[in-house]
C-alpha cells in the first residue's frame, strides 16, 4: 500500500493457513443487560508507568485527567481514569472501613472523583479478590468484605473497578468474583466491572454474566515478548467477546520506553483489532508526541471501538505472518497484516479470504497513513519487522474515485558482509483495478555505499497485478560497521485520472560478519535479535527477569554451567551463520531460581525450518540433550515457547550451547 510501509530486505514468503483454532466450546451469553461497557472501556491506569512509587498520587490523577481533554484523549472516546493498588493505608480503620492513604491522596478519594467528573471523565479503583493486595505492603483486599467495600467506592462516586486474584485464600474463583458483582449491583450505582484472575480459571467461560470484562493473561511487560505472548493467548478467544463482555488482554505499554514506535504500533493496532479494553498505561505528563500520535489515531479507535462488538479471528498465520480480520458494523472489515518475525515480510490475503462478498474492487483504507486506494480483490503489504499494516476493507460501489494500491517490496537478503557486493531487487506492484501509469523507482542508501540500478527502473503503465522489477547492485564499504543501515525505496506514479502518489519506504539492511571457526560458545557471540518475556536475554547466567545483568549462575536440576544463555518464554535469539556451520548443541531445562515454577518447550529453527526441540519441560527435570544439524543454514533461531500455560516463571536456560563452524 502506497505511502503505509515501512519495509526491511525480504525473506520469501506466501499465504498460509490457520494455526490458531477457535475454541470448540460455545461461549455463555451475557445476562448483566446493564448497558455498560457496550463498548471495550478506554482510559488510563497508572500502574504499568508508576508501580508502587510515590509520583502515584492525586496530583498525577488530576494531571491525567486534565491531559485527556487538553490532548483530545477525551474527543477520542477515553473516558477511565483509573488508580491501581496502593492508594490506601495497609490498615482499615476501626469500623473496617478502607482509608485512602493521606500522603498520597490528602483530599480522599471522592474530591478526586468530582475532580475528575468536573472533567466529563469517570474514576476507576482497584482492590483485590484475597484478604490484601498484590503489592507486598500489604493492603487491604476485599474478600469478607465486599459489600462495604463496594458501598465505599460507590458513595465516593467510583464508577470502574479492577479486581485483582491475589491472596485468596483458594477460595473458588467464582463465588470470589460473583459477590463483588451483588456487592456492587446492590449499591445501585452503574459500576463497570473489571475481573482481573490472570486466566486462571477461564472467566471467559463463565463470567459473562459476572464482570464487564476479565483478565485473559498474566501481567503485560514493556516489552516485544512479553506484549507477543499475550497476544497470542487472546486470539484464540474471539468467540467470546462482545457487547458488555470483552476479553481482556491488559492494559497498553505505549509510551513507556520498552519499546519501538513501530512496535507500539503493532501493540496499539492488535489491541483494537482484538476489541481489548484500551487503557493507557504510560505517564501522559511525560509522553512524546509519537505516544500521543498513536493513542489518539481515531480510526484505528473506532476499530476498536465498532458497536457489533466483534473480537478480530485470525486468517492466517504462518511463519509469524499474521493476518487477523474484524467484522466491521458497516458490514466493512478490519484487518491487520502484523508481522512477528525480526525481518520484513510480504503478507498478503484477499477481501473474499477476510469475509467481504465478491465485488469488481474495493476501497481499501491505510489507517495509519489515512489514506484511501482501490484493489481488485488483493490486500498485501511488505510489513516491517514487528510490524503492523492495518487497513480497513469495503465492498464500495465509488472504488474508482481512489488510486489504485501499489505495493513496494525490496526481495533479496536483509543480511549483507562488507565489502561483498548484494543484489537485491524492488518490485512495485499494482494491487488495484485500475492501471497505475508512468510508475518510476528509486532506491537510495548511505553515504559512500556503492549502490545502483542494473535494469529499467520506469514503466508507461501497470495493470492490475503487474509489477515493474528493478535489479539493484549494493555493496557497503569494507570495514562498514555490523549493524542495521536505512535504506530507502521510492516509487511514483499517477492514477488514470491523474492523481500523482509518491510513495518512499524506509527499508533496513544489516552488515553482518561470518561466524568464527571452530566451536564458540553462544553466549560470547553477537547475535543479529533477541525478544523475551521478561527483562532482556543475559549471556552466560540465568534470566533475572529486569535489568541486564541481575541473572545469577545458570542452574539446572542443581548443576551449574558457566556458559550460555538466560531467557524467559516467550523467546527468540537469532545468530547469522552465514552458511558456514554445522551444528548447534545446548543441554537445555528450566533454572532453578524459581523454584517448583516454570513450565517451557526449547526449539532450534535453520532459516524457518524447525530442526530441532525438546517438548514440554519443567523444573523436576533434569538438563536436556539438545543438538540440531544446521548445515547451510544463513540463520539459526533459538525459541523457547511457555509449554502452553502461560509465561509466568518460565526462566529457562540454553546452558553451554555451542555453535561450531
């Protein structure tokens, strides 16, 4: 799509089938019919940006509220300004009332909330289904005291609250969670309802007539893996969701650091597509004008946003090129080409493969680059890594009125050594019903890159599926650097009507080096990426889950190994091999710094092939034996996936793996 891309070199690729499966089970029909949360709640929380901090305090939430109409966030439709734990004092008074900390909120809780209301905005609070907070302070939870509890917040004017699971005592989840829900329905004021039990007993099961929306996953983390795998676990539950009951994959990391702007993006776009509560999670006072720029794009809200209440349902998904389609109450669909590999991918599908009836074209809407083109059917995009294209599909009698959709893709490796000469090619590609005409292509590159076409790089015209192909010499100094280099693809053309579209593509290359002869430890050589679930991926000691280097030795079954890799599931680490190795040994397992906890699969990839893995590992198993034969390969890839229970403790360790060349 013209103008939507933001491409690296391409690895090969092509349409796939489904691998994830709807559940089997029919969801339960909701019976609260309070006509509340008819759509997914937007707001904020703060605890994702300020944890148990003191800047968590009353003049933060006035802040907040007041950026929300400065900024527009209110225009958009974010209306929640939620507190999370910590606002109270860990002891009830003598009456076994809740008592708003005074340090943090001197004014109490009810001046915030007509602070708040003054605003046009609603105030959300949190407690937990146990005897005291998650937060090792020890705060007050509600279980025994639920119908007080809900009094409070009701005659405070507290119109959301978030029920967190922990402390509770093993009490059955569903009584925990159904008496909040009579507590708060017999104050007789409209309380949104937010179920936050991790998934651990399914909720989406059994608790549509219980809360407004429930936790599907553990706790989201400011990161690529952590945000990766709780997509994942929510995708599948699609049939679930709807008006007054959503899923709940938690709250946004936008803004918070942890992350690139493309990759928020994917976030922010994946959680409209998935119909999730959108609550923001970063500190609005700080935020750069790229967060406020994503937050408040209100197209991709009004995906989110659609009164069907439709959760998006994946199309396709192979090789971490995902295409997840959302009916749309205009009969138009949602759909959202997101890449999860660590290179650029051609992701393609149809308007009859994403639901739309057969039609002579279609308009085809880019909603980040808010512009419109038409297609003869195709939807297809180069997609950058951790990318996200989300476009919005219609069968519209009044196509012809738009440019026709033009894709530009670069085809070759994204991995090029110094000093060797590379010879990618760009295609530019018609995707529309009508012909694209007098189309020209350029492709620029660093100062003192050796870089030029080797074939035409014009055409009089497209028609409809036709590509104009460019060959292209590249070659980076000797000497060049390893690391990642902007390229940039631009390509021009005019519609029959005339209409000129320029379009330019950053791309991105790598100068890599081959690998060492010999036998070399993984956990002294670079490595082109990494992701994980929690904290970054430590070299030679175990995962810590935060800041580099809080890892300890790397232990398994009470052996200890100086060499390898720390990571946490959801994980993948990448090396170039260049194709000069033959093997990838490791002894594999779960560390024992989590004691009892953790439960992991280990798999090793040659260049998309899995050749290699272990199954389902957990921490009473001793080191597994793990060897893959990659000869040939370019790149090898080390995944380690969470066993299928979600990620919380899975630290696990590549201990002595070795790469020999």
């Amino acid at each position: 799509m013209v103008g939507a891309l933001t491409a690296g070199l391409l690895c090969a690729a092509g349409l796939a089938t489904p691998a994830v499966a709807a559940p089997a089970a029919e969801p339960a029909a909701p019976t609260l019919a309070d006509g509340l949360a008819l759509t997914p709640p937007m707001g904020f929380n703060n605890w994702n940006s300020t944890h148990c901090r003191a800047e968590f305090n009353e003049s933060m939430v006035k802040g907040i509220a007041d950026i929300f109409v400065e900024k527009g966030l209110k225009d958009a439709g974010y209306q929640y300004v939620n507190l999370d734990d910590c606002w109270a004092l860990p002891t009830r008074d003598a009456d076994g009332r809740l008592v708003p900390d005074p340090v943090r909120f001197p004014g109490g809780i009810k001046a915030v909330a007509d602070y708040v209301h003054a605003k046009g905005l609603k105030l959300g609070i949190y407690t937990s289904a146990g005897t005291k907070t998650c937060n090792s302070a020890g705060f007050p939870g509600a279980l025994g005291h639920e119908y007080s509890d809900a009094r409070q917040f009701a005659d405070w004017g507290v119109d959301y609250v978030k029920y967190d699971n922990c402390n509770n005592q093993g009490v059955d989840a569903k009584l925990r969670y159904t008496t909040m829900r009579d507590a708060l329905k017999a104050t007789g004021r409209p309380i949104v309802y937010s179920i936050c039990e991790w998934g651990e007993n399914k909720p989406w099961e059994w608790a549509a007539d219980v809360g407004h929306l429930w936790r599907t996953t553990g706790d989201i983390s400011d990161n690529w893996g952590s945000m990766l795998g709780i997509l994942k676990k929510n995708l599948p539950l699609a049939p679930y969701a709807g008006p007054g009951h959503w899923n709940d994959p938690d709250m946004l990391e936008v803004g918070n650091g942890g992350m690139t702007d493309t990759e928020y993006r994917s976030h922010f776009s994946m959680w409209s597509v998935m119909a999730a509560p959108l609550l923001i999670g970063s500190d609005l006072r700080k935020a750069s004008q790229a967060t406020f720029d994503i937050l408040d794009n209100k197209e991709v809200v009004a995906v989110d946003q659609d009164p069907l209440g439709k959760q998006g349902t994946v199309v396709s998904s192979e090789g971490g090129r995902w295409v997840v389609a959302k009916e749309m109450q205009d009969g138009s669909r949602a759909v959202a080409l997101f890449n999860e590999s660590g290179t650029a991918q051609h992701i393609a599908t149809t308007a009859q493969a994403v639901g739309l009836p057969h039609a002579p074209a279609y308009t085809l809407r880019d909603l980040w680059q808010h512009q419109s083109y038409n297609t003869a059917g195709a939807i297809s995009a180069t997609v950058p890594a951790h990318g996200t294209v989300l476009i919005r599909v219609s069968a519209d009698p009044k196509w012809a009125v738009h440019p026709p959709a033009v894709e530009l893709g670069l085809d070759g490796s994204p991995l090029v050594e110094a000093g060797k000469p590379a010879a990618p090619a760009s295609t530019v590609t018609d995707l529309g019903r009508t012909p694209a005409e007098h189309v020209s292509v350029s492709l620029t590159g660093p100062q003192g890159w050796a870089l030029k076409a080797t074939s035409r790089t014009t055409a009089s015209s497209l028609p409809t599926g036709r590509s104009l192909r460019t060959m292209w010499s590249l070659t980076a100094p000797a000497g060049t650097p390893t690391g990642s280099y902007a390229l940039t693809l631009k390509a021009s053309y005019r519609s029959p009507a005339g209409v000129r579209v320029d379009s330019a593509v950053p791309l991105t290359v790598s100068v890599v080096v081959p690998p060492p002869s010999g036998t070399s430890g993984l956990g002294d050589l670079p490595w082109l990426s990494a992701t994980n679930g929690y904290g970054p991926v430590e070299r030679n000691t175990s995962n810590g889950e935060s800041a580099a280097g809080d890892g300890h030795p790397i232990t398994i079954g009470g052996v200890v190994y100086g060499k390898g890799l720390g990571v946490h599931a959801e994980s993948a680490v990448e090396y170039y091999t260049g194709k000069a190795c033959r093997t990838v040994t490791a002894d594999v397992g779960v560390d024992d710094e989590k004691g009892a906890n953790g439960t992991v699969a280990f798999e090793i990839w040659a260049d998309g092939t899995e050749v290699a893995s272990t199954g389902v590992l957990t921490n009473a198993m001793p080191a597994q034996p793990l060897t893959a034969d990659v000869t040939g390969a370019q790149v090898i890839r080390l995944v380690v996936t969470d066993g299928g229970d979600g990620i919380d403790s899975d630290h696990a360790d590549w201990a002595n793996a070795e790469l020999t060349c």
